[in-house]
C-alpha cells in the first residue's frame, strides 16, 4: 500500500468517526421520540429513491361479501380471505376500516413464516393495515368479538 492510500485510508476513517460523534450528539438529550414527526433530512434522501408503490385494488378477490355501493370494500364476520394476484414486484396492500381489525399475512420473499397483527384506528379515524406482497398471497382477515362485522377496504393509498 503506497503513502497516499494510507494517508486517503486515515482521513477517511477519520472522517467515519466525525460523523458517528456528530449523529450520535444530536440525538443526546432526547428521551422519546415521536414516530409522526417528520425528518427533513430523510425526507430529502427519499426524493432520490424509488417510490413506493400500492397494491391495485381491482387485483384484489375476497371470499366474503362485497358493500354495496362502496368500491373495494369488503363485509364480513368472523374471517375473511383476500387474495391478491401477481403484483409483478413488491408492493404495499393497504386495508382500512373504522374499527379495528386482524390481519395474518406471509412475509415476502422465501422467508417461511406469517405476520399476525390487530389494527386499531389509533390515532386517526381509520384502522390502517400496510402488508408487502410480491407475489399471489393470501391475507386472513379477523373480525374481533363475537357477532361483530367489520368493514375493510383496500385503498390505493
């Protein structure tokens, strides 16, 4: 290794310490954050990125009952499947009801095991569910309490 890549290897590992302190220090003093606060800082990097992309909702087929007059919506108690066709890449499905729901979903990829949730509209009107599908997958949909019928919707966002 010659004089001038040990000098470059030096300031650049320097340079990695610099700015592990400075992250480091600007986090000090906080003791909780706020998961809706927004970041400046990583919303400018997400400028730069891919965005991200809903699940078409006319891709979607329920084994339940359809509401009528209410696009995508879907009525049912107890259980329900959804199934989603082919999204030819990773996508997000969004489910939203007014009150809260289950959802059990395999994770993506070759992983070999399912995700299990219960949603519930906190803080806002709506129970939002988002599950990554990218490929024909099945989403268990849970109604909780006895008797209880449930509302869910696939949005496009």
């Amino acid at each position: 290794m010659s004089g001038k890549q040990k000098a470059l290897l030096i300031v650049l590992a320097v340079a990695l310490v610099v700015l592990f302190v400075i992250a480091v220090g600007a986090n000090s003093g906080k003791k909780e954050g706020d998961p809706n606060q927004r970041n400046g800082f990583v919303d400018w990097l997400a400028k730069f990125g891919a965005k991200s992309s809903a699940v078409d909702p006319a891709t979607v087929t329920a084994g339940c009952a359809t509401v009528a007059g209410q696009v995508n919506s879907y009525r049912f108690t107890g259980t329900c499947t959804l199934t989603v066709a082919d999204p030819g890449q990773l996508k997000t499905l969004i489910l939203r009801s007014a009150k809260a729901f289950g959802v059990e979903a395999p994770a993506p990829g070759d992983a070999d095991f399912t995700v299990s949730d219960t949603v519930e509209p906190d803080p806002g009107p709506d129970a939002v569910a988002k599950i990554a599908v990218d490929k024909p997958t099945e989403v268990q949909l849970s109604c909780p309490g006895l008797n209880t019928q449930c509302v869910v919707t696939v949005a496009a966002e």
